[in-house]
C-alpha cells in the first residue's frame, strides 16, 4: 500500500520512537504527538501498535525484496559490498524490530529467525562462493564456507546493535559504516587473494564516494 502524507508521518514517527526509546515504552500518544496529529487520527489509520509494527515489517521486508530483485552483476565484489552495506543500512533503519522483539507480547511473532534474515544469510553465504568461484579465495584455504558465511554474516547483522548500545549514535554515517566493514574485512581479508583484497578495495571505494556524494 502507499503511504499517504499522513500515513507516512505516522510510520515515521512511530519508527523513530521506537528504535530510539523502545517499542513497551512507547505510547501512541507519543506517536501521535510527533507526527503532529491528533491521536484519534492515528488510531483511524492504525488501530493499535501492533498495526505499526506490521505494517514497518511490511515496509522493511519491501526493500529487501526490491534489493534482491536487482539481482546479480558480473562484478562479485561490487554485489558483495552492496549486499554488506546495504544489510546494515537496513538493521539501522528497522533496529527496532530485531531489538525488541521479545517485547512484542501483543505482536504475533513466529518462533525462529525471520524469513527475511535466512535469506539474508544464504544470499551472502551465495557470494563467499562466487568469491571461490571466481578465483578470489586462498587455494589452500581451509574453512568451511558456510561457517565464514555466518561469521562474517553476524559482523554485519550486530555490529550496528554494538553501535546503538555502546556509543549511542544518532544518525548513522560512512565513518561507521567503514568501521564495521574494518571489523567484517578482519575476517574476509586472511581468507582472499592479493588480486581479491584489491578488487574489494576498490568496490568499498566506490560504495564510500557513492554514499559521500549522496
């Protein structure tokens, strides 16, 4: 469904109050108050929190879907950075959900991990072996290739979690961003070639003057 102006506002501010102060402590109140509504059109719209939270898992399962349906270049590297940066830009955006996810007493929540976060794991572990593929891991290289998946999988799933809880950081930037790839390539880089360490290089290169022009 799009969003109408007044629809937007409301997932907006009921966004922003939820990552920041937690879904249990936020009222609709709250979220009417920040999108500059009265409450009764809030609820006309959502009826209660738990419509909010379905309709930004909607939303945030949406651009995933849109990402994924670019598919794959001829570029592993350049798909692979994409893949990394645009993942942690998603757990920022929708942290909340992730977060809190055991306050959501009145939320029908399946037991498990998401469906989207699955497919998320199995699209990077897909690109450590186009890595293999196309030449760019060690030749003696010996790690299972679904473990460094998963390794290099939860650097990028938590390392902005580390962010919101240790530093407390309001927008996010390239500065952290590069920080958690500093932390992701700790693990990549001793796995690649010299050949394949340069190509990454300069894929995250172009990804920092994308956003930084952006």
């Amino acid at each position: 469904m799009n969003a109408t102006p007044t629809r937007r506002r409301i997932l907006d501010a009921a966004l922003e109050r939820f990552n920041r102060n937690g879904y249990a402590a936020t009222s609709q109140a709250e979220i009417a108050a920040a999108a500059g509504i009265r409450q009764g059109n809030l609820t006309y719209h959502f009826p209660t929190k738990p419509d909010l939270v379905a309709a930004l898992r909607d939303e945030g399962r949406s651009v995933l879907s849109r990402r994924d349906a670019l598919g794959a270049t001829d570029d592993v590297c350049a798909d692979y950075v994409h893949h990394v940066t645009s993942s942690m830009e998603l757990v920022w955006r929708y942290r909340f959900l992730l977060r809190d996810r055991a306050q959501f007493r009145d939320v029908e929540v399946p037991r498990g991990a998401p469906p989207e976060l699955v497919a998320d794991l199995a699209r990077l572990e897909g690109l450590i072996r186009r890595f293999g593929s196309d030449g760019l891991l060690r030749r003696n290289l010996d790690i299972d290739l679904a473990v460094l998946s998963r390794s290099l999988w939860v650097v990028s799933r938590y390392w902005l979690d580390h962010l919101d809880e240790f530093e407390q950081v309001g927008e996010i930037e390239w500065s952290h961003h590069a920080r958690g790839i500093e932390h992701h390539r700790a693990v990549l880089d001793p796995c690649l070639t010299a050949d394949g360490r340069r190509r990454l290089d300069e894929a995250f290169d172009r990804a920092a003057q994308d956003w930084l022009a952006s």
